[in-house]
C-alpha cells in the first residue's frame, strides 16, 4: 500500500535514514577529545588547560590546612577501619566539604579517596602484622579487621603499594607462614 504512495522501496528510505544518522553520530563522537584521552584547549590558543579546580575557590591555605586535619583524623581516630567508609562519612567526621576534600586529595596529596583510605589500611595489616598478638589470625581476617571489604581489592591494593603478596610479605617480615 505505501509502495503504491511512494515510487521507491521504503526499506531503501529507513535505511538511509539510519545510515546517516551512524555517520553523524560516530563524526561527533570521534571529535569529543575525551574520548580518546586528549587534553580540551579552553582558550583556543597553544596553552593546555591544566587546573582541573581552577574555579573551585579554595585558598592554597586553606588546602594546606584541610590536607593536615584529613592526615591527623586518619592518624588518630581511624576512620579507615570501617569497611563502608565513604567520602561523604569522611566529610562529616572532619567538618571538610566533600568537593574539597576530593580536590584536596587529587591536588595536594596526589590521590584519590580510595587510594588514600586503602593506604592506610595497608599500612594497619603490615603494622598488625608486626604485632605477636596477631601471629594466630589469618591474613585475610586482618585485611577485614583493618576496614578491607573484599579479599580481591586487598591482595591488589596490598602487592601494588609493597611489591609483595600479603602471604610473601608476612613471611619476609615475621616468618610466619600461613
């Protein structure tokens, strides 16, 4: 019935359609520099844009001062050892805002939240380690015990910040086999 309207195949037409519609789409998707790990140049000119929190509003002094009670509250109350500690629980329990403890993190200590807390969890196994009390616990019930929520992320957060397997490191440092 439409072939009768109209003097072509309508398959020909949708076709069509959609072929133009893939071209458009991917012309502009390639041309998106994110896409493919590109720096965007804001100005137009040869200056790459390089502050990512250029208009955040937070002093070099206050940063600082942020950067210092982040590492004091790590050091002294642990946060880190519950295992669903989120950035927002690290807000409240510091007083910082979320965003500037993100930037603060990225900028001034050059990590991301998750880094820095499986930092100091790393550092509380090896330091549980160390201690003769905990000679009779498995590797794995310390990794719990020190905020670890899965025995995946912690056997790879473990090897990339020493170098070693949990088990090779416990080892090394104790003699302990396990």
């Amino acid at each position: 019935m439409i072939g009768d309207i109209i003097p072509f195949d309508p398959y020909f037409v949708v076709f069509g359609f959609i072929s133009a519609f893939s071209f458009v789409y991917s012309f502009y998707g390639i041309k998106q520099p994110v896409i493919f790990g590109q720096e965007i140049n804001i100005n137009g000119d040869d200056k790459k844009e390089t502050e990512k929190y250029s208009r955040s509003g937070l002093k070099d002094a206050q940063a600082e001062y942020y950067l210092e009670r982040l590492i004091n509250v790590m050091k002294t109350d642990k946060p880190y050892l519950d295992r669903d500690l989120s950035i927002n629980d690290l807000a409240v329990i510091t007083g910082i805002p979320r965003h500037h403890i993100t930037q603060v993190l990225n900028e001034r200590h050059g990590r991301n939240f998750f880094t820095f807390i499986n930092e100091y969890r790393v550092k509380e196994v090896i330091s549980r380690f160390g201690d003769p009390a905990n000679n009779n616990f498995t590797i794995l019930a310390i990794a719990y015990d020190s905020g670890f929520n899965s025995k995946t992320t912690f056997n790879s957060i473990f090897k990339s910040l020493t170098g070693l397997t949990p088990s090779e490191y416990r080892e090394t440092s104790t003699g302990i086999r396990e």
